[in-house]
C-alpha cells in the first residue's frame, strides 16, 4: 500500500513539472514580438561609413608613412608642414633609463585620423639587422568594420625596407610585400 501511495505521488510530481514546462513554452510562445526570429539581425554599415583610422606599430624601429598626396608622418625626425592631417606619432618606451635597456624595448607608433583613401607607403628602418613584425590596425566610423594584420619585415642600418597598405572608404589591406628601398 505504500508503494502505490509513493507511486501516485511521483506521478503527480511528474504531472506538475510537466504542466509548467508547457506552460512557461507557451508564455514564451505568446510574448515573443511579432515578426521576430530566433537569428539576430545583422547590424548592416551606414551608407557614409568611412574610415575613422588607420595605425601602424612596431617594436624597436623607427616608422614613416607616405601619404598618396606625398605627405609624410614619422617617428623621429622633423615635423614640417608635409605632415599627413590628422596623424600623430609616438614613440613609447616604459623601462628605457633602467639599465642595460636599448631602443628594441621602444614601440613606435603612427596613427592617422580619417585617412583619405589610396595607397600608403610605410617605411621602417633600424639601427640593427634584424626582423621585425608591424602591426596595422584599422576600423570604420561605424566600427561594424575593424580589423589588422602583421607584416614581417627584414631591416639593416642604412637599409630600410618598405610595404604599402591599400586604404579604401571601408577597408584596410596589405598592397605589396616589403622590400628594401634606397634611403
């Protein structure tokens, strides 16, 4: 008898769980906005959506970029009125004074405020032979786009090696393979 008793009461158990299963299915079922679909909508860039920057690093080096008009921002050396609009180069070096510390522990960094669009030539040289990785990020106004690369360069004193980057209305993207170039 009490077997049959415990059996009627784990049946019950079992019959309210499942009731409010259904039910919460159902309120879920009732509430959901209509039209809407368990995908979520895919966020599309606004027809004016341009590029918001462009930057380029790189560790123990010295960077320049050759704007498609000509004009040039770099890491070291003068500022002059040929300076790309908008652009802004840092050098950041946190243990420098310690001991034993060189320029490899530097990164450089240019960054350019809306960048027109065209082809940019960036320029890195060193004071050793070595190779070295930049590092080019990039993203849109909007930043529904946003990315970057690496690019591995060989470099030498005296001998500075250059790539171009490709900077269109909503993309950034690598034009050639770096290659040493006359100073």
């Amino acid at each position: 008898m009490a077997s049959s008793r415990l059996q009627g009461i784990a049946g019950f158990i079992g019959l309210l769980v499942l009731s409010g299963v259904l039910g919460y299915l159902a309120w879920i079922g009732i509430t959901r906005p209509p039209g809407s679909s368990k995908r979520s909508a895919r966020r599309s860039a606004p027809a004016n959506d341009s590029l918001a920057f462009l930057s380029v690093a790189g560790d123990g080096v010295e960077l320049e970029i050759v704007a498609p008009d000509g004009r040039r921002t770099a890491t070291s050396g003068p500022t002059g009125a040929e300076r790309i609009p908008g652009s802004e180069a840092t050098v950041d070096c946190p243990r420098f004074a310690a001991p034993g510390a060189s320029e490899e522990e530097c990164t450089a960094s240019i960054s350019i405020s809306t960048p027109s669009p065209g082809d940019y030539t960036v320029i890195v040289r060193s004071t050793r032979s070595r190779a070295i990785v930049v590092n080019v990020g990039w993203s849109t106004v909007s930043q529904l786009k946003r990315g970057g690369f690496d690019v591995r360069v060989q470099v030498a004193p005296g001998r500075p090696s250059a790539f171009m980057i490709d900077a269109a209305r909503d993309a950034v993207g690598q034009r050639s393979e770096p290659r040493p170039v006359s100073p």
